[in-house]
C-alpha cells in the first residue's frame, strides 16, 4: 500500500502536471498563430504593401512566451534532452540520487531564472515601459507570460522533487527512476500510439 505522504505528493504532481500540459497545448497553438502571423505579414508586405510593422517584435514575444510555458510538460514528461551515458550505467540507488541532484541544480537555476525575470518585469512596471514599435507594447505584458511560464517550471520541478524524494525514503530506487529516469521504449512506444490516436479522433492526450 502506498503511503499517504507519497500518495499526496503524487497527487499534487499529476495536478501540476495536468496544468503544464494545458499551458502546452497554449504555447502550441500561439506557435500555430504566430506561423499565421508570419505568413499573413509577408504576403500582405509581398501583395497588397501593407505590414503591421511589429512583426518582429510580436513574434519574439509569442516565441519567448511559447517557450516557456512548454517547459514544465516537457519536464513532466520527461522529454527534455539529457546525456545520460555514465548514469545509467550506476546502481541503482548512485543512480536515483544523481537525478534528485540533477533535478535540484536545475531547479536552482530554473529558479535564478524567475527571479531575474520578476526583477525586470517589476522595473517595467515601475518604469512603464513600453517596446519602440508601432504597436508600443506595454513590456510588463510580455514579460509577464514569459514569467509566469518559468514560475510553473519552478513549481514543477518542486513537487518531482519532493515526489522524488518521498519515492526513494519510502519506495526504494525504482520509484525515482520511474519518475526521473530516461524514457525507455515503452514510453516512446506509448507517446506515438497517443499521437496516432489524437490524429485520428482530433482528441487531446490523456
């Protein structure tokens, strides 16, 4: 039977990661809207002579914004690129607490990240800062997705940690691995059939 401690931290991860999935979804439809854009832009620019002459600004920010609010599912799912040679060539308890490791100096960073990042969002809204296109577009907007974005990345990387963490104490090694280690043909196995699935019925993955 699973301990209550460990059931709880799982729960509150699969509810963080139900939310990063949604953001994702977000970010890849603004990637969708800003190919739009682009496009739209360019033939309008090419045609008619006419340009929203922000192209390049709106689209940094719909990229910057894209991005980081992809990042905590692609942790969730452990999809993000990793070197994992030496690794998982340990036992398996060496093994288990370099990826607690891992996943702590990257929340160390992930966390330097947001907090630069409030920083500059703050000083735009002291400042009201705004971008020099033609649109003039207040920075404390775009920044503020940006932000929120690396927040969840933050959160994210919280609740593995102490799922993580809980999982070895209580569970051993392989419940770590379950959760941080490299994704093995199974789950690349399982992602394609969801791809096939969605293509097919237009559905979301689960």
């Amino acid at each position: 039977m699973t301990h209550p401690l460990l059931r709880a931290a799982r729960g509150l991860s699969a509810g963080t990661a139900r939310v990063a999935s949604i953001m994702a979804h977000i970010a890849g439809w603004n990637y969708v809207a800003c190919a739009v854009f682009i496009t739209a832009d360019v033939l309008g620019r090419s045609f008619l002579g006419i340009s929203s002459a922000a192209t390049t600004e709106i689209t940094g920010y719909m990229l910057a914004g894209g991005i980081a609010w992809g990042l905590a599912h692609t942790l969730a799912r452990r999809a993000h690129i990793r070197v994992d040679a030496l690794v998982n060539r340990l036992p398996p308890r060496p093994r288990a607490v370099l990826h607690i490791l891992a996943l702590a100096l990257l929340g160390i960073f992930v966390g330097f990240c947001a907090w630069a990042g409030w920083a500059l969002l703050d000083e735009s809204r002291l400042f009201d800062a705004h971008d020099n296109s033609a649109l003039h577009v207040p920075l404390a907007v775009p920044q503020g997705i940006w932000v929120f974005g690396l927040a969840a990345f933050c959160a994210m990387i919280a609740v593995l940690l102490l799922e993580s963490m809980l999982g070895l104490l209580l569970e051993g090694p392989a419940a770590v691995d379950a959760l941080l280690g490299p994704r093995g043909l199974d789950d690349e196995t399982e992602e394609a059939l969801e791809a096939v699935a969605m293509a097919r019925t237009g559905g979301s993955p689960r």
